[in-house]
C-alpha cells in the first residue's frame, strides 16, 4: 500500500471512529507500567477554552474537564491505570516568577508539592524550565494581540485618494498656468493681426478656458464662437491638453473604483511594533508567560511594553475574561496565544448574533512550545513522553488540534483585505456629490458676481451719458 492510501485511510479511521475507540490502548501491556496503576495524580488546571475546560457538579466543584489538554490527559490515564483531583490554583496563573523570589500559579503548585502535574497550554519558557520538568511539546503555537474589529475608512475624501498630493499639486498648476500661456499667445496673434478688439480678446480666453474645462472643441457660449480655424497653435495646445486629460481621467476612474469597490479597511495595529505609538493601553494575563517575556525584559521593544506594565499595574489581570472584555469596551489591545484569541472571537461573534467586534492583529510574536508541566526529576516524564510520542506518530495529536483548535473563524474572512468586491452605497459615492455641490456653488458664486459687475458696469455707465 502507497504512502498516500496508508494516510487516507488513516485520516477516515481518525474522523470516523468514536473517541473511546481511539483511546482504548489497555491491549498495549509492553507500555503498562506499575508506577501509576491505581494512582491518584493531582492535576493542577487553569480553565482556558479550548485547552481546558472544567465540568462542575451542581454544588460548582470542578470533578472533571474536557478541551485538547484533556484529551491528551484522558489517554495517558488509560494507558496507564491512573485517576485524577483537579486542583485549582487561587490565582488562576500558569505561574510566573515574582519580586520576592517565589512562583505563583500552577508552578507555584508543583514546587510547593501541591500538584503532581499541571496541564493546559503551558508555554516552555527558560524561566520555567529552571524550576520545573516538562514533557515533549504537543503543540507549537505563537501569541498574538487581540484588537477592536477594523473599521470602514471615511469614504468623504476618497476623491483625493486616487492621486498622490503632489499629482494634484501639477494637476492644478497646470490648469493655472496652461491658460495663461495660451493668453500670451492669443494677444501675440492678436497683435500680429492687429484686427481683435479688447472685447474680442476677453471672449476669446473664455472660450479657450472653457474648453480646457469641458474638453470639447466648441464651448456653447451664447456667441457660439469657436477656436478659429486658422489659430493652429492654440487648436495644438488644446489637443494636447485633451489628451493629457483624457489619460488623466480614465486612470483617476479606475483607481477611484477600485478604491469604493473594495473595503477599505483600518485596523488599530497590525504588530507589536506598532504598540506603543498607537496611544492603546495593552493588558497581559497576570502569571503568563507574556509578563515574564516583558517584565524580565532588559531592552528593546520588550523592555518599552515591560516597563509601562509596571507603571500600570492595572493592566496585569487575573482572568483572561477581563482582558478580552476590556478590548471589547475600547482602548485596549489584549495578548495571548493565538488559539485562545481566535476561540475568543468566534465566541464573540457567536454572542453579538454575528457580528464581528474583534479581530487579530496581523503579524503575531513569541513563537513557543506547549506542554505539561512536571516537578523537577519526576519518573513520570518519561512514561507521560513515551506516550505522547506514539499519540504524535499515529496522529492522534493532529486530530485532537484539529477538533479543538482548527474552528471557524468568520470575522478574519470578513475583513480579509481585497477579497470581494462589493456594490456601491450612497455613502461611497456621497464624495462625488461633494464635488458637484462644491461646483455648482462656485458657478453659482461666479453668475452672481457677472450679473452684480454687469448691473453696476451698466449704472455707472447710465450715470456717465445723464
């Protein structure tokens, strides 16, 4: 059988079968070991979905727990005959080192002797690993920042998007000084003609102004003048500028539909570079790996962000729960690994009837190895790895991060950038009607100066002839 057909049926085997099926390994007497049979490990956990999650009883005790932690807990029990106490540390931490010299959470747990192992998504940090054992990562994962969903950039000014600022600073410059050169020519060719009269002269740069304004070759003035046949200077500059124009406005088109069309997307970061400039507070589950990473930090980034934690002691919550709450309120940006984020959010968007009111920062950071925690020289690292060892060669750990990690994730397809297309909405298009009010208001502004200029030119001319 090829590799491809042993690995189909495999992934069919693992989809189908019942979970108890899978986990019943008790035929394997070779990995039977007395040192746990009939064993009551103390299990020390931290309720983080979709790592862990406790079962209570009616009475709010936690007696057992599922999630990808446990699945993994579940089969080394029946592998090895043994039973569990979940124990609940008082601070909800996976432990970090503190000011005194001490450890809180479940690391804290196993050196005080109060727990046998601790489970969860438990990064392997160097800190750590002075102080404790820990078994072969399961699972590989990096943190990431969660955000406020990205918001619809303002569609007013999407006229100027377009063009770069010093385009439309030539554009501009042009139609200003384009005129005046075809000015100066008119009066050289007036004067070489000698037969244009002043009022003549004023026609004609309007007209001329006007069809570098309507890019026509006629302008329907009252007069019904044109460019004169035989000005072929002026018919050149004119044809030239049509043209320039013509190129100028088909690009401006495209560009300004590709820019209504396509959502125009603003989140409040994209890294963790871009932290501390973005006026955001960050919060960090206290007891986590992340504030061991910032706090202990001696320079950099790391040093910046460690330090305004220590001047906002605020910011480090006991609860991962106050840290999503707070992003979801405003103002705040919170850090975990990925898995819980996105597991955060689908949730949200489950709660909100399917809206989307978080997000993931784009680039994520702190890429570190998960796995159980032991006390330091306990003999059962080596049965709990044997094991897991054989759960990753079968494809047992595959299946359990596929089932518990691997979920939909609707808001990061929502605001996926350039994906879809979208139809226009008055509100896109309400730029455009900007433009036009802006110019018929111009136009209106100039007819009442023509007709206040006319009507005082027409005053002062009646009073001169009394």
């Amino acid at each position: 059988m090829s590799w491809y057909h042993r690995t189909s049926v495999l992934v069919i085997i693992l989809t189908i079968l019942p979970d108890h099926v899978m986990l019943s390994t008790k035929a394997e007497s070779t990995e039977f070991n007395g040192l746990l049979n009939g064993k009551i490990l103390r299990v020390a956990a931290v309720e983080i979905s979709p790592f862990v999650e406790f079962v209570r009883d009616e009475n709010g005790i936690v007696v057992d727990g599922k999630g990808f932690s446990f699945e993994i807990l579940a089969a080394l029990m029946e592998t090895y005959n043994f039973s569990i106490t979940i124990e609940v540390p008082k601070d909800k931490a996976y432990g970090a080192l503190l000011a005194n010299g001490t450890w809180n959470g479940m690391i804290g747990m196993i050196l005080n002797n109060e727990s046998d192992v601790g489970i969860g998504s438990f990064s392997v940090t160097h800190v750590r690993n002075r102080v404790v054992d820990f078994t072969v990562a399961y699972y590989e994962e990096s943190s990431g920042i969660l955000i406020p969903a990205p918001t619809l950039g303002k569609q007013t000014s999407a006229f100027v998007k377009p063009f770069h600022f010093r385009v439309w600073i030539i554009l501009i410059a042009i139609l200003g000084i384009l005129p005046c050169i075809m000015w100066v020519q008119s009066e050289i060719l007036a004067k070489a003609k000698m037969s244009m009269a002043a009022r003549k002269r004023e026609q004609r740069f309007m007209l001329v102004y006007g069809v570098l304004l309507t890019q026509c070759k006629s302008s329907p003035l009252s007069s019904g003048q044109r460019i004169p046949e035989k000005d072929h200077s002026l018919r050149f500059l004119a044809m030239v500028w049509f043209l320039c124009a013509l190129v100028f406005i088909h690009a401006y088109i495209g560009t300004l539909v590709s820019f209504l069309s396509v959502p125009n997307i603003k989140p409040i970061i994209r890294s963790l570079e871009e932290l501390p400039a973005s006026g955001l507070g960050w919060i960090v589950w206290r007891g986590s790996d992340l504030e061991s990473l910032f706090m202990e930090a001696k320079d950099g980034l790391n040093r910046i962000i460690g330090d305004k934690l220590r001047n906002n002691p605020e910011w480090l919550v006991d609860s991962f729960v106050e840290g999503e709450q707070a992003v979801v309120d405003g103002d705040f940006v919170y850090m975990n690994n990925q898995a819980r984020i996105r597991y955060a959010i689908e949730q949200n968007f489950i709660q909100s009837g399917k809206q989307c009111h978080l997000s993931m920062a784009k680039e994520t950071f702190d890429k570190v190895n998960q796995a159980f925690a032991l006390p330091k020289g306990s003999p059962v690292g080596s049965l709990f790895n044997r094991k897991m060892l054989m759960m990753m060669e079968t494809g047992l750990m595959e299946h359990w991060r596929m089932k518990h990690l691997s979920r939909n994730d609707h808001c990061s397809t929502s605001f996926s950038y350039g994906t879809v297309l979208r139809k226009l909405t008055l509100e896109d298009v309400k730029s455009a009607f900007l433009i036009w009010f802006v110019g018929l208001s111009l136009a209106f502004a100039v007819f009442v100066a023509e007709n206040v200029v006319f009507l005082a030119g027409r005053k002062f001319r009646n009073s001169r002839t009394k």
